[in-house]
C-alpha cells in the first residue's frame, strides 16, 4: 500500500485507513473487534480513527491493540463543549493509548478555540502528535476554513464521495495550499454508495488499475484526488479488509477513470 506524509510531511502514513463509527462496536457484538484490529494490520491498515462520540469504540479499540499498539497511528478526537471534560477526554485517550494519541482532531469544530490552546500544550508535552479538525457538514466549511487559516492545525477530515464533492470547490485547494493532511470521511457513502453496484463489464475499464469490485472504485476515487491523504473506510467484517487495502496502491486514476467512476455511481 502507499504512503503519503499527513500534516507537513511529518509522519508517513499508508493511504487507506480504518473508521470506527458504529462499526467497532459491530464487530465486537460479534466477538470480533480483536480479530478486526489484528486483520488490518495484517493487510497494511494502520491508521484507526476514533472518538468518544463513537459509544465504546475509543475503549474497544485499546482493548485491540494490546501488544499491537506500537504499529498503529491513533487518531482520536475531542468532542465536547467543556473545556474540563476536553482536558479529561484527552487524558483517557492517553492513558488507553499508551501515552501518546498520534492525531487528536476537534470532532465537528465543537468548542475549538477552548480546545485549540489545551491540544496544543499537549503536543508541546509531547501527549499528542498532530492536532486536526473534522466537520460532516458543508453549512460548517466556511468555520472550517478559518480553523486551517489560523495555521494552528496540521490536519482536517471531511466527507468525500462521488455524490459528496462540496470539499472541492474551498476546503481541498485551501488545505492543499497550506500544506495540511487530508483524511476523508465516508468514502462509501456511510454504506449508501455500495447497496446498488454496478456489474464487472462495467467495472473493466478500472481493471488495469488494480480495480475489481465497486468497494475499490470508490476508496481509489478518492485516493486518486492528490490533496488526500488517507481514506477512512469503516466496516465491522476482517474479511473485508484486505479488499479495501488493494484500493491503496497505485496506478491511480485519471480523470477518465474518476468520471466513470461518477457516471456509474450518478447510475446505481
Ligand atoms: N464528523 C466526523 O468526524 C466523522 C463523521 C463521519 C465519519 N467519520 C469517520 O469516518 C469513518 C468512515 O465513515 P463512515 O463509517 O460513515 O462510512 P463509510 O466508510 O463510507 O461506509 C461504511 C459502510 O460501508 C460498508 N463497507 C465497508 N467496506 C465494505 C466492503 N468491502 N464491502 C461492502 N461494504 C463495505 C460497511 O458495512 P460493514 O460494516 O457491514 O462492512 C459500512 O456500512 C467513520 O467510521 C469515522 O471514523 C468521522
């Protein structure tokens, strides 16, 4: 899989990532989530992103990562309107991180300015790697925008799909031209973009590039646009890990490729 530098060329991560969002918990209803961790190692995944918005995600996850957690890029996130209760979700993410969160992103811009100044004395001690900003929705861009113009965060992560592509036209040029790590949100489309699928004779023409399901299509649409660094694909089952890890090598697309990938998803 390939890697590319998140947040000023500082650490190198492979491309295809792992979400947690509803699906850790998932796979740990099934007696799982240990079995999901260690298989997305085995197939080169080894950035997980979580949160305390996440139910008990963030504590399943560390419970995963028992003797493991040395090989993962952890990126976590605040996400509260007190500042007390950010300082206490930072200092739990530590300690079940062993020591250290390697990404901490404010989850949906919630009270930034109160959590920026407390993020960054905790990557000055050295608690926190790089520190980052996420919003879902594109009414919350334009507050995005100003977060990254103040030059005090190395990362942003926000939605990307085929039927979800307001990030081109402000977020990714800005982040591209402040030098920011780009992690994408939702590149299946929460699961919506991979219910209807187009068949393999339409899927030939993406053959030569590695491409042979529609799952693959979508991460490497994304991972196709430069200005990205690492797609966050979230799922329950290991045995669909390693199809989603085969979406993060090149070739990539070009932009014939990323139109019928449009085409096909307006289609389905
Ligand atoms: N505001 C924020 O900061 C924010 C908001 C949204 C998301 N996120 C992050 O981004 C991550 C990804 O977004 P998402 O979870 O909303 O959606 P997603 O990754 O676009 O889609 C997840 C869905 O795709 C399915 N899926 C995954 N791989 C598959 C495969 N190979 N074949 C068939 N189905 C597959 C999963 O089902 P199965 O589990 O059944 O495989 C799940 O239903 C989240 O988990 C979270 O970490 C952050």
């Amino acid at each position: 899989m390939e890697n590319r530098n998140l947040g000023r060329g500082s650490v190198s991560v492979p491309v295809v990532g792992l979400g947690t969002w509803r699906r850790l918990e998932a796979a740990a209803a099934a007696g799982r989530h240990r079995e999901l961790i260690d298989t997305a190692l085995a197939v080169g995944i080894r950035l997980v992103d979580t949160s305390p918005m996440y139910g008990s995600a963030e504590r399943l996850l560390a419970e995963a990562l028992d003797g493991t957690r040395e090989q993962v890029v952890i990126a976590d996130k605040v996400w509260t309107p007190s500042p007390e209760e950010g300082v206490a979700q930072l200092a739990r993410a530590v300690d079940w991180y062993g020591g250290r969160v390697d990404l901490m992103q404010i989850h949906n811009l919630v009270a930034w300015a109160a959590h920026l100044p407390m993020l960054e004395a905790a990557r000055a001690q050295g608690l926190v790697g790089l520190i980052g900003a996420t919003h879902y929705s594109t009414a919350a861009f334009p507050e995005l925008a100003e977060v990254m113009s103040t030059g005090r965060i190395d990362t942003i992560q926000v939605p990307y799909n085929p039927m979800q592509r307001e990030v081109e036209r402000t977020i990714l040029p800005l982040a591209d031209d402040l030098g920011l790590g780009v992690l994408l949100m939702r590149p299946l489309g929460e699961g919506r973009l991979v219910r209807r699928q187009p068949g393999a004779a339409e899927l030939a023409p993406l053959r030569p590039f590695g491409v042979t399901t529609w799952v693959q299509a979508l991460i490497k649409w994304g991972l196709s646009d430069p200005r990205v660094h690492v797609s966050l694909a979230a799922t329950a089952h290991p045995e669909r890990l390693q199809e989603n890890a085969a979406a993060g090598s090149p070739p990539w697309f070009g932009p014939e490729e990323r139109a019928l990938v449009l085409r096909l998803a307006e289609a389905h």
